[in-house]
C-alpha cells in the first residue's frame, strides 16, 4: 500500500476530528496529506481540528504516507451524535477521498 489511512475514535481526547500523523522525523508526504484531509473534512456543522502528530506504533511500522483521523470523543456527546449519523459518516469519507485526489491525483 502507498496510503494507510486509520480511523478511530477515544475516550478524552477532546472533541472533534483530529488527523494524526507520524512523529518527527515526519515525511512531508504525511504531513502534507494530513493537511489535505484536514481541509477536506472543514464542512459546516463539524468540528475540525488542526493536524497533530502522533507516536502511533502502527503509524510508525507503515513505511508509506499514513495519518489517523482521531474521529471524536467517546464521551462528548456531540461527537456521538454524529457517530450515528450516516450524512456525517459519508462526509467524512468523501473529504478523505477529495484529499487522496487532490494530493495524488495531480
């Protein structure tokens, strides 16, 4: 695979979608695509946060470009909310393809 993209969600880690990438020494590549994703996702009603970096072990064990989307927070209940709305769940993956388009498909 050149891409790995993972989805997740957690218990506190704030509100909102977070792209994850991977720590320093950090590709540009990943840092780029994170940025992608992030804009694609800032759709009115949702709440986009700015990438972060991540020690993830399955980040790191991926040798290609990799983010995380950090989907929401388990205990937020704006976030569950839109954990079972499928308009939001289709939002989210058509900005993950608009960012696999806009960063590859040039």
């Amino acid at each position: 695979a050149s891409v790995f993209i993972g989805l997740d969600v957690a218990r506190d880690p704030g509100s909102g979608v977070t792209v994850l990438s991977r720590a320093p020494p950090s590709q540009s590549a990943a840092d780029e695509f994170a940025s992608a994703v992030t804009a694609a996702l800032r759709l009115p009603g949702g709440r986009v946060n700015t990438p972060a970096v991540t020690d993830d072990p399955v980040l790191a064990g991926f040798h290609g470009t990799g983010v995380r989307l950090r989907l929401g927070d388990t205990t937020d209940t704006g976030d569950t909310a839109r954990f079972r709305d499928p308009a939001w769940a289709d939002e989210v993956a058509r900005g993950i393809y608009r960012a696999i388009g806009d960063t590859y498909g040039s």
